[in-house]
C-alpha cells in the first residue's frame, strides 16, 4: 500500500511537539502511539492501554496498560509510561497539547501494569486529547505502536505491521499488503501519482492545494471530504487604526460573503458565522452576533457607512491579510480581496507568518470536543474580558461553572469581533476504492493501520 501525505519526508516526533506536520503525525501514531488513538471512525480505541476506568467524580483515569514491547523489544512498563508523560506535561513543556492538559495534577504508576492520572479538575474530553500524536509515547527510535519502519527512501519510509506474539498460529498474519510506503511530497507530485494509480491514498490535503484536485479531476468516487471540526476564520492580530472600534469589526466580519466563499471551493463545505459549531460543553447555544439575521446588503450599507466616515478623517483605510502562498490561498484572496472592495476597504496581502498582517488565517482541526478550544485559539488580540472569561474555563472547579463560564467567555468574544468566523476547517483525500476502512470523521484523522484492514 502506497500512501503520499503532503509536506516534507515523514519524521518521528522529538521532544518539541509543538508543530508537528500532518507527515510526522501520521508515523508518530502509527509507530508509537499513545495511550489511547483514534480509529477509522475518529473514536475513541485502545493504544498502549487496553482498557480504562474512570472514577465518579471524573478526576481519576485508570489504564492497564496491554502486553507490548518497546521497538528495542523491552517490555512497555508503567514507570517508563509515567517518566515519558511527565516530560510531556511538564510545565515547560513545548507540546502543542500541553495548554489543554493543566487539569493534570499527576500521572503515577499504580503496579507495572497500571497507571493512574490523577486530575485537579474534571475533564470528560481527555481521552481525545490523549489521542493526538502529539501526546504518543516515543521511546528512542520509535515506541509500540502497530507499525514499524523496515527502511528508509529519499523521501518515504517502509512501515510494517508487529507481529503478534500471541496470535493464534490459525490465523491470517500479516502479509506483504499490508505493509505501507509512507511519502512525503508536494501535493501536485503526490496527486498525480495517484490520478496515475501509483499511490492508494493522498493524505493532507486542506484548501490551500484543493484547485490543484479540480484540475487533475480524478474520479468523483475517489474524492473525500471530511466535515471537520474546527476553526477556519480570520483573527484579528491587531486593534488600532479602523480595527480599533469592535463595531468596525463587526461590521467588516458582517459584510464578507461567506456563501460566496464556501460555493467558489466545494458544495460540500459549509460556511459558519458563529465561533463554536455547535454547544459542545457550554451552557448555552453558539452566541450569534447581533448582524447575522439582517440582509447582506444591509450588513455592507454599515459598513459602507463607516468607511466613508473614516475616510472623511484619516484616507482610506487598508486591511493586511496573511494568507497560505499556495494556488488555495490565492483563490481565498480573490474571494476576499472582492468583498473588502466592496466595502470600500483596500485589501493588502501578505505571508501568512507576515508580522505586520490586520488578519492572518486560522484553519485547524479541533483536537477534541470542547469549546475552551475554540475560543483559546480564535482570542489572540481579545479584549481583556475574553481573556479572563476563557482563563475561568480553564479553572472552573466542576462541570456545571465549566459551563457558565465558556457561555460568558463566547458571548464575550463574540462581542469583542475578534474573529471572524467563516466555515469548518476544509479537509480532503484522495482514496481508493479497496482501501475499505478509510472513513470520514470530524477529526479528519485516518491511522495507517485502519485502511485496508485492522492491524494492531
């Protein structure tokens, strides 16, 4: 089985987790998986530990861990399970999910087949967060996962299943199908691989390299999109100047056609206007802003009025837009370039990493299910109540005040316009027909060892 995931040649996850490519997250939890994963369906499986209990209150998580050898062929023991998680936990630690994971009071060993985390608040959704590769167990050259690398191109790895040691000698074994050559490559080299049926499955694909899907028009069967969830929006990186007023905000983020947007890419992806996609753990429903049930052309009667104030004072104001450098990003700025327009606005485009941007892209996955996600990573030039409103979430000492204060916290940033939500994160693959197991999920994750069919 060939798989082609966009970006650079696939690398083990190091210490600092805190960018890991789609590349390396895919051999990270097919070689050395976490406690838990994820699997075809984007649920909830066993990883190093083959079940788990929690207590009533919700803050204890009890796994025993399963029969399993480290690459090296040592036995995965709990001290070495509790010393790896530490490190990741730590304080200081660089790891993307490490924000999301302070409820953590401790992780112990329990016997040399138990571990116990131990939590200062309860958290329902941490199983998922234990599912991101970012959170595998990596022990020297690998871990315990289900695959194991057997060599090494200039650009791919060789993944094959582990053997067993208890299957039973009357059933299948893993055969040379079953192995998986792992590429990393830009995505035109990667579609066309595939459009040439020398590759099962492209991985990785996001708007910025959709057009170059459209162009090559393979097989209307072969085309998935996953309705992920997540963020996909403009945040606010800066408040002065036109931006400086929430109003002015608003009303910009009013005034983008979002209908527009979604129908230039695909019938299949879905445009928002509220930050949370749905409840989730609040109190209360997505906060709509106060425009979203008046007529577009009103909403742009606002803003046109605004500008034309401005301009009256200060000149025309300009709006810099940090945006993917890719043929995709180039299709989000004429859609969005043409609306500012509209406004009267001019549109400047820059880099995405430009620090000088008004703007800059936010598309991501959620991790898990919680709206102290969403809000944590839409606020990066809030207002102070935003901030402190999602910093209670984060403390709330039971379920029910979690709840309350994600609802303030919403509402909060919400009005404070300091982002401008504008649909589900895009996410598309490109799959064969006898990869049987490959589901769309809303975690848009699709584990090596769940394609073709279930290996351990």
């Amino acid at each position: 089985m060939i798989v082609s995931v966009i970006g650079d040649k696939p690398a083990l996850a190091g210490r600092d987790r805190r960018q890991l490519s789609t590349p390396d997250r895919l051999l990270t939890d097919a070689i050395a998986e976490g406690l838990v994963r994820f699997d075809a369906n984007g649920q909830i499986e066993g990883g190093l530990a083959e079940r788990w209990t929690v207590t009533d209150d919700g803050t204890s998580y009890i796994f025993r861990l399963r029969p399993a050898r480290w690459v090296n062929g040592e036995p995965v023991r709990a001290a070495q399970v509790v010393a790896l998680l530490r490190r990741q936990l730590a304080r200081n630690a660089r790891n993307a999910a490490a924000p999301y994971l302070s409820a953590i009071g401790d992780v112990v060993e329990m016997t040399p087949e138990v571990i116990e985390i131990e939590l200062a608040r309860p958290r329902p959704d941490l199983l998922k967060l234990f599912a991101q590769p970012e959170l595998a167990l990596v022990r020297g050259a690998g871990g315990a996962g289900p695959l194991r690398v057997v060599g090494e191109g200039a650009h791919s790895l060789l993944l094959r299943p582990v053997e067993d040691p208890d299957r039973d000698p009357d059933d299948d074994g893993p055969t040379p199908e079953d192995d998986v050559r792992l590429i990393g490559e830009r995505a035109a080299r990667a579609i066309v691989r595939f459009v040439n049926k020398d590759a099962d499955l492209v991985a990785g694909g996001t708007i910025d390299d959709w057009p170059l899907v459209l162009r090559a028009d393979p097989a209307a069967s072969n085309i998935r999109i996953d309705p992920a969830a997540g963020l996909f929006g403009l945040a606010f990186q800066r408040r002065d100047g036109f931006l400086a007023d929430s109003a002015a905000r608003a009303a910009l983020s009013a005034a983008l056609d979002r209908a527009a947007l979604v129908a230039a890419v695909s019938p299949e992806w879905s445009a928002t206007e509220t930050l949370l996609p749905e409840q989730l753990d609040s109190l209360s429903p997505p906060t709509r802003p106060g425009w979203a049930t008046l007529p577009r052309e009103q909403r742009l009667g606002a803003i046109r009025a605004r500008v034309a104030a401005w301009r009256a004072t200060a000149g025309t104001p300009s709006v810099g837009l940090a945006l993917p450098g890719g043929i995709g990003g180039t299709l989000l700025w004429t859609r969005l370039a043409a609306d500012l327009y509209a406004m009267g606005i001019r549109p400047v485009r820059l880099a995405i990493d430009d620090p000088a941007a008004d703007l800059r892209l936010v598309d991501a996955v959620a991790p898990y299910d919680s709206a102290r996600w969403y809000l944590s990573e839409a606020c990066v030039a809030c207002s102070d109540e935003a901030r402190a409103a999602i910093e209670d979430a984060r403390l709330a000492p039971t379920l029910d005040a979690r709840a309350a204060t994600i609802a303030r916290a919403d509402a909060a940033l919400t009005a404070d316009a300091s982002f401008i939500p504008l649909a589900r994160p895009f996410r598309w693959s490109l799959v064969s027909l006898r990869l049987v197991q490959w589901q769309a999920n809303a975690r848009a994750w699709h584990p090596l060892n769940r394609l073709r069919r279930g290996t351990r």
